[in-house]
C-alpha cells in the first residue's frame, strides 16, 4: 500500500476508536482478550503489506488497549491526550526528529526552549532552570539525584567522574515514609539503597512532619514529594526549605512532584505547593495532568550547569555565550522529540486552560467523594487535589468491589491500602472527564458497593 493511503488507514482507525471511546469498556473483555493469543505467531518469513500490517493492529490491538485515553479510567494518576498535542504527535511521528542536537533537529530545539520557559513561568519555578524531557518523573528524579549527587560530591572535593562512586563521601538521604517507589528506584539507580534512607515519619495523610526532620547539612539530600500518590497531599516543602536554607551551604532539595507541582498552576490550589520554588531540584509528569501523549516528563534543575555537568562525560564548562543543546540536560543522546506534543498542548490550552484543567480535575474529584461519602461510604483522604480514597470496609469486601467495578467496564479504578486500610483509588487526570461522567461513575460504584454489601449481608445471615 502506498504511503498516502497507509496514513489514510491510520488515520480512519486512530478516529474510529477515539469516536468509539466514550462507548467502550475502560478495561478489554474476556472475549477481546483471548485474541491477544493470535499475535503469537513465528516471525514471518515473508514481507507483509503495511495495509495489512495495520489491519491486524486495528482488528487485535484496538479491543486490547485500556481505555485510559477515555473519561472513565481512572486509574493510577493517568493522563489522556489533548487533541492538539496527538495530532502534533501525528505530524511529529512524519517529522522523525532526533532530539539530541539543536543541530539534528532545529524545530525541536526551539519547541522544548519555548515550552520549558513556559512550564517554569506556569509553575512558578526559577526562570534560569535547567529543563530536560525525559521519559517521565522516574527519569527525572534519577537525574536530581544525579545533580545532587554530583553538587555534594563537588563541595567534597570528590570527582566521581574520574573516581567512581567507590570510596566517595557519604551522603546522607532524607526521605519521607511515603516516599513513591519511583525516587526509590532513583535512589537504588545512584546507588542508595533504602536501607540507607533516612525515612522521617508522616501525618494523616502521607506528608513529611517538619518538625521530625532530621538535621541537614551540605552532605545530605533531601527528597520530598509534591502529590502522595494516594491522597495528593503535598509535603511541607516551604518550612521544610526554609529551616534547610537557613544554613549557609543547606542540603540538596529535591521535589517529586510527579503530578502534586501542577497545583502552582491555580491560585486556588498553590498553598497547598507553596515554597516549592526553594528547592534545587524538581521531577514532574507531562504525561499525567498536562495530558501529552507518553512517554513525558521534566527535570529541572535551579542550576543548569550542575545538571549539565553531572550528565556529561567531560567536566569542562562552558563559555556562557554558547547556549546548551537538549542532551546537556537529559541522561539520552538520540531520543524522540516529546517537547512537540507538550508546546502544542500549552499553545492550545493557554495559561487559562492549563489552570483551568487542573482545578476542573479537583472540583471533580470532591464531586466524587461527595457523592461516595453521601451514600454512606468513608473517605480516607483530604481530597484537596485529584486523588480520592474509598473504603467499603473490610479489604475482603472492598477488594471484591473493586473487581467488581473493574469488571463491569464503565469504569476503571483500581485498589490500594493506605495506612493499613484497604480503599479503591481515584484519580481524576484527564481533560476529557465532565460532571457527567462522575454522576454516572459514582452511581455505577454505589451499586455495585451496595449489592456486594447486601449479598455479604445474606451471606453472614444464611
Ligand atoms: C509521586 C509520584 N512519583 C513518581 C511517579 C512515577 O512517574 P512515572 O511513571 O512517570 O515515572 C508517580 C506515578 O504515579 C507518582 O505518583
């Protein structure tokens, strides 16, 4: 098939689906599943029509995918994809940029320029920060603390560049009890293991105590999280930064703010993130509530050339006059150009919409704890952001609601234990989400909580 009718195919199928998505199950059926099977063939020895290529993708891969592109999926904290951002993926995808040079690709250079210093100016972050797009908050909290690491073995006199990390001088890792299985991967990749890790204990609802911080000094590295995974509560990074900052040469502050650092975007939600701005380093999703296709996220560093230099194989600096290509701040060298889809996201939803999706999520998810707590069921959260919890009672009971709801399809959500109690997990992060949608999922759960309860209820009886 010729390229011109290929794209044409793939263009019929990508809008087929999204116009079949508000109608289809957040999750693949049985029936949808069991096909999976017929893409375990042998390689074909023979060369296939890319028509034909695609026809099996659209017929097994559609019905097979979950539907977190949709306003029903609320699962983990997933994002969906803003129109102007996957059709800028689309033409991006014709584009075929490699990233790593402005040299290898001017027009991606210049996205992620102009992006960046958006993004900084919206989160309220230092206008001279280093920013990198990386893969997504994992990434970026690898290379903050590859900064840090760097910044304090710099102040120790060590070079880990040309000595390793063996023998190096100890660093000390303050994190708090809730720390998200991403910065410990991120630790574990620099070489911290968690036993290591300083945990400092947390309130109700996961935020480090400021007052059980240990001391700090400019051998320790703090990382802090902007966003509980569970109830989106926000460390107390602003007294937390100012006792730190408070010392001549403080600890490196680091801030996973995977999804919680969006709430600086609102007037409304920015005290719940506020002082984040004094930290060093930050790690934020672009995939998650900014609603860019995958894979996306940013790393940003107050100083660029620490960052910089603790990516790179030489330690020489600079001149200043000569401005930084993309792989000074990313751990790749050739790597896709995912600052396209994020300018056209931001061009398209302007300061306004950015603000305005982010506290739309947040109303939205008050809409759903208001009404899950109104037919009786308990909340285990503040729900200050996008994040609800619910509890229908014993773990074996609310798991089964919680299979049960995912079985059903309208929507998804999935399950998780928060201080001992075992709760379904919300997360409202897509664009696409409206009042309806949580009337209607919120009714849907509160039937299928009820019927489970009263079938409990006949079954103790009986
Ligand atoms: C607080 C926090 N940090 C890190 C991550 C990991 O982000 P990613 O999957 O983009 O690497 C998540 C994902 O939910 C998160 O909630």
């Amino acid at each position: 098939m010729q390229q011109n009718k290929l794209l044409e195919l793939a263009k019929e199928y990508a809008v087929k689906y999204l116009n079949d998505l508000p109608g289809k199950r957040a999750f693949p059926g049985e029936e949808a599943l069991k096909n999976l099977q017929d893409l375990s063939i042998p390689l074909p020895r023979s060369s296939k029509d890319p028509g034909e290529v695609l026809k099996v993708l659209n017929t097994i891969g559609s019905d097979n995918t979950v539907a977190s592109n949709g306003a029903r999926y609320f699962g983990f904290v997933f994002g969906g994809t803003l129109p102007a951002a996957l059709a800028a993926n689309w033409l991006a995808a014709a584009w075929d940029q490699n990233a790593v040079f402005k040299i290898s690709s001017p027009i991606s250079a210049q996205l992620e320029k102009v992006a960046g210093s958006w993004l900084l100016n919206l989160l309220q972050l230092p206008a001279k920060s280093a920013v990198g797009f990386v893969t997504g908050t994992t990434m970026a909290n690898f290379c903050g603390v590859l900064a840090a690491r760097h910044a304090i073995y710099q102040r120790k006199g060590w070079n880990a560049k040309l000595q390793g990390i063996n023998g190096a001088p100890p660093i000390r890792i303050i994190v708090g009890e809730e720390i998200h299985a991403s910065m410990l991967r991120a630790l574990m990749f620099a070489g911290f293991g968690s036993d290591s890790l300083i945990r400092v204990p947390t309130d109700k609802q996961g935020r480090i105590i400021a007052q059980k911080m240990p001391p700090m000094d400019d051998a320790t590295l703090v990382c802090l999280q902007a966003g509980n995974v569970n109830t989106g509560a926000i460390d107390p990074v602003k007294d937390i930064c100012t006792t730190a900052r408070a010392r001549e040469q403080g600890p490196w502050v680091h801030v996973d703010g995977a999804f919680g650092l969006w709430a600086r975007v609102s007037q409304a939600k920015a005290a719940l993130a506020e002082g984040c701005d004094l930290a060093d380093s930050w790690a934020i999703d672009l995939h998650k509530w900014l609603n860019v296709p995958y894979d996306s996220g940013l790393i940003i560093c107050r100083d660029p050339t620490l960052l910089q230099e603790a990516l790179s194989v030489s330690a020489a600096y600079l001149p200043d006059s000569v401005e930084p290509d993309p792989y000074f701040y990313t751990p790749e060298m050739s790597r896709r150009a995912r600052g396209i889809e994020t300018w056209a996201a931001l061009y398209s939803l302007g300061q306004k919409g950015v603000i305005e999706l982010v506290e739309r999520c947040c109303d939205y998810a008050r809409l759903f704890a208001t009404n899950l707590g109104k037919a009786g069921f308990q909340i285990l959260n503040d729900v200050t952001l996008n994040q609800v919890l619910v509890s229908f009672g014993d773990a074996a009971l609310t798991n089964r609601i919680i299979k049960k709801i995912q079985e059903d399809g309208t929507c998804w959500c999935g399950g998780t234990v928060w201080q001992g109690k075992t709760a379904v997990r919300i997360s409202v992060s897509s664009w696409m989400t409206t009042a309806d949608d949580i009337e209607k999922c919120s009714a849907v759960i509160i039937q299928i909580a009820n019927q489970e309860i009263s079938s409990k209820k006949l079954n103790t009886t009986a």
